[in-house]
C-alpha cells in the first residue's frame, strides 16, 4: 500500500512538471500561428533619405585577436558615404589584440576613412560599459553594432537607414546567418535554434506589435532611442535585452528584417557553447527580474504583457526540464507497480502532452527551415539531435536561470573566436582555445550523473513483468534524455582532452 502511495506521487509530480513545460509548449504553437498569419506582411520603409544622415559602427571586442583585423576591414568596407560614417573600435583587451585592433585602425585611417580606436584601462559594465563610453563620443545619429565575429555585408547599412524615416523606429534588426553552420552536428544543432528564433520568434512578435529584443549585434540604433531608455546599463548579463524592454517602454518601434543577413561564428566546442548559453539565460532571468514588474504594470496592451511573459520567463523551462528529469525514472516505474496510474485518461492526458510538448518542437523548428528554404525535411531531420542538445544542455541553462532569478551577479564571460581556422581542417581551431577553460567541470560530471541515474531508471524496467506493454510510448524520449546528457557531459570532457592536445602538440611543433 505504501509503495503504490509513492508511486501515485511520483506520477503526479511528473505529470505536473510535465503539464508546466508543456504550457510553454503551447506557446511556441501559437508564435507558429502567429508567424503563418503575418509572414507575408514584410515591413516597408516610411519613406528614403534624401540626405543620408551620419552612422557610427561599433565594434566592442575582448582579447578577439583572430577575429580584429577581419571586423576592422569589413566595417571599413561598408557602403556608405565616408564622410557620413564613423566607425569605433571599443577594445578592452588585454592581450595582443591591443596591438593587432590599434595597428589596423591606423592602415584604415591612413587609407582614408573615419575610425578611432578607444581602449578602456577596466571592464566596468564589460560590453555594455564599451558600448555606453564609445556612445558618449559618437558623433553619428545612428549606431550599428557589430560583434568582432561577425562579417557585416557592404550594403547592410542601406539597407536598414531608411526605415528610420519613422520617427518613431528606435531599432532595427538584422537576421543572424552562420560561418560555419556544417561544420559538425553540434554547430547545425545551434544554427537551426537560432533560425527559429530568429525566423519564427522575431517575425511573429515583431509584426503584431509585440515587443522583441535588439540580438546585441547586427543591428542599428537610433542614439536618441538609447538616451530616452536610460543608455546602456549593466546591471544584467544581456545588457541588449535588457535595452531593448526598456526602449520599447518607452514607446520605441522595432522592426526585424529577416532578409537582411549577417554572418558570424558559432561555437564550434561544447565548452564555449555553455559558456554562450549560460551568459544568455542568465542574463535573461536578470533582466526578467529587473522589468517583468514594470511591464506588467504598464500600459501596454494585454497581449503584449503575456508575451513578455513568456520571453522573460523561458528560462524556467530549463529547470523544470532538469526537474522531469529526475521524476521520470520513478514516474516509469510507478507504472510498473501502481496499477492506478495507468487508467485510461491518464493515458489520454500524457498523449495530450506529448503532441503539445514534442510536437512543438517539431512544428517550430521544421517550418523555421521551410521559411528558409531549407526544406521542412532538414528541420525534421534533425529534430532528435536539437531535442538531444536541449535536453542536455538543461542542467548547465537551469545553474543560470537559477542564479539569475535569485539576483546574483557575475562576470561576462566572452565567447572566444576562431577566425579563419574554422574553415581549415583538422584540429586547428582548437589551438586557438588557449586561454579559454572553464574553472570546473562540475556542470559536466552532474550531467553525467544525470545520464547515469536515467540509464540505471532504464535498466530497472527490465526486472519488472509486462514493463515493455506499459511504458513502451515513453521509452524514446527516455533515450532522448540519457543521449542528451551523455553527448553534452562527453563533448565537455573529450574538447578539454582533444584542446589540451592540440595546445600540446603546437608547443612541441
């Protein structure tokens, strides 16, 4: 009698749990229904500038010594009349790249164009710091921003400025495209994330009225749409979030243009995509805690507020993924020795959820890819591998989420860049790891535990009768789980091995 207490207890915990996650599920449906009724009404520039007002580029950059000079030249490449374009090196490393930046600043100055090199003693504030000194002394009516590894296309300011003839547009936003995309499953797994994000997330909010975020890069702003909003601040890790609520507070208009692209890096390691993803939800609980409140409270409209809700909020799914996590091995095997959990609208409800949770997924990635032109097969393809790296990457987001809705603070940690070496083979790339090493592993050993204890759950159906008749429809997503957590633990462990290496056999060559 006790033990079926339990395991009626196991069961609804699970079923809860996996009832919360599901909601968010359910939202990502309806920004899918959202994305299919406006994907045709492309926004439309208010007018062209006669006069082509003047431009600041900013370039923020930490210790990017591969990527500098590549940025430097890019921006220096960018149509737009010289004498209306200034451009801004803000660097606040403390390597070699100080030396690099510098030295190309002074070939692109000597060669004619309008660029200065800002270097800052500290990192108070990290990016946003830069970015609100080098705002200070700009001299442009816009701002681009761009990352030191991205690669800005020659017409992209064109192809934004005009849609500032609405005085009311406080930013515009470009669409993120991928260097290195094919380079291995775990840089096609980040890109098809981002393409929904991007393609699905982006376009719906923005073309309903409902707020969206500036991306940090790729994007120009109108410099009196940062002062209105209060300038860049940096009390949160996604100081380009954080902005962007605050502007559209204000009563700031957004416009995204998905087909107005920049290409950059991805991650190629499973090390600094932690670090990457961890920066970003932490970020995004801090700024959830710092203006949920105010939107909530103000005076924008309903759905606009649920919305926000539910951007500002997402990253508790990663801690209700870890929590599903551990209740779904007693949840299994409270099938096995409680007959009562296996009544008919139990089962009803767990199908219910199961279409809602793993069919969002599907739905969301598969016709981002189709409104690529990718083919809606490519997203489907790699549906397991994306539920695999989300899964796996849950406990590392859930540490994150945790910390940022608890108020703590912490340091911007970079993603590092590879430049030129991701496009070379063998292990090149790696060697340019040096420097870049999370200070523990404990992430990765718990994510390994997670496994462990999943596989153990796994194994225990095996000693029960009629186990495979009674939880046969919650099996895949068992593997999906143990997968999850193995692949992310041993690509954490084999990339510190395989860098060491490299780093090894550089100094001995």
């Amino acid at each position: 009698m006790e033990t079926e207490v339990l395991a009626q207890w196991a069961s609804w915990a699970y079923l809860t749990v996996l009832t919360l996650i599901c909601i968010y599920g359910a939202h990502r449906y309806f920004l899918v229904l959202l994305f299919y009724r406006v994907r045709n009404r492309a926004p439309a520039p208010a007018g062209r500038f006669t006069d082509l007002p003047p431009v600041t580029v900013q370039l923020p950059m930490y210790n990017e010594k591969f990527v500098a000079e590549r940025i430097i030249a890019n921006a220096c490449a960018i149509d737009y009349p010289r004498d209306r374009l200034q451009i801004q090196v803000l660097d606040d490393s403390t390597d070699e790249t100080r030396e690099i930046a510098a030295a190309a600043v002074e070939r692109m100055r000597a060669a004619g164009h309008n660029i200065e090199y800002l270097h800052r003693t500290d990192r108070t504030g990290y990016k946003a710091g830069a970015l609100e000194a080098g705002t200070r002394v700009a001299s442009g009516e816009f701002i681009a921003i761009f990352d030191a590894d991205f690669v800005p296309p020659p017409t992209i300011l064109r192809d934004t400025i005009d849609y500032f003839t609405d005085p009311r547009v406080g930013m515009v936003q470009s669409r993120w495209e991928h260097l290195n995309r094919d380079m291995s499953l775990l840089t096609r797994a980040q890109a098809i994330l981002l393409d929904g994000h991007f393609m699905i997330e982006h376009t719906a909010r923005n073309r309903t009225g409902r707020f969206m975020s500036f991306n940090g890069t790729a994007g120009v702003w109108r410099k009196a749409a940062i002062a209105d909003a209060g300038g860049w601040q940096h009390d949160t890790l996604t100081e380009d979030l954080d902005l962007s609520y605050r502007a559209q507070l204000r009563g700031w208009k957004f416009v995204f243009l998905p087909a107005v692209t920049a290409p950059a890096e991805l991650p190629p390691e499973m090390n600094a995509f932690k670090a990457q993803q961890h920066r970003w939800t932490k970020g995004g609980a801090q700024t959830c805690l710092k203006l949920l409140p105010r939107v909530l409270a103000s005076r924008a409209s309903l759905p606009v507020k649920i919305e926000a809700f539910f951007h500002l909020t997402s990253g508790v799914v990663y801690v209700l993924v870890v929590l599903l996590s551990l209740l779904l091995g007693p949840a299994l095997l409270a099938k096995l020795v409680a007959p009562t959990t296996q009544s008919s609208w139990v089962k009803a409800f767990e199908l219910v959820l199961f279409i809602v949770g793993f069919g969002s997924t599907v739905a969301f990635y598969m016709l981002s890819q189709r409104a690529l032109l990718r083919g809606w097969w490519y997203g489907l393809a790699h549906v397991p591998a994306l539920m695999a790296v989300g899964i796996g990457i849950a406990f590392n987001n859930a540490v994150a989420a945790i910390d940022g809705f608890f108020g703590r603070t912490g340091e911007f940690v970079r993603t590092p860049k590879f430049g030129d070496a991701i496009g070379q083979r063998g292990q090149t790339w790696r060697k340019r790891l040096h420097g870049f090493r999370p200070k523990s592993n404990w992430k990765a050993w718990m994510e390994l535990g997670l496994g462990l204890y999943l596989l153990g759950c796994g194994v225990a159906l095996f000693f029960f009768e009629q186990w495979y008749e009674r939880v046969s429809m919650a099996l895949p997503f068992l593997l999906i789980f143990i997968v999850g957590y193995f692949y992310v633990a041993f690509q954490t462990f084999a990339t510190q091995w395989l860098t060491d290496r490299a780093l090894r056999s550089g100094a001995a060559a």
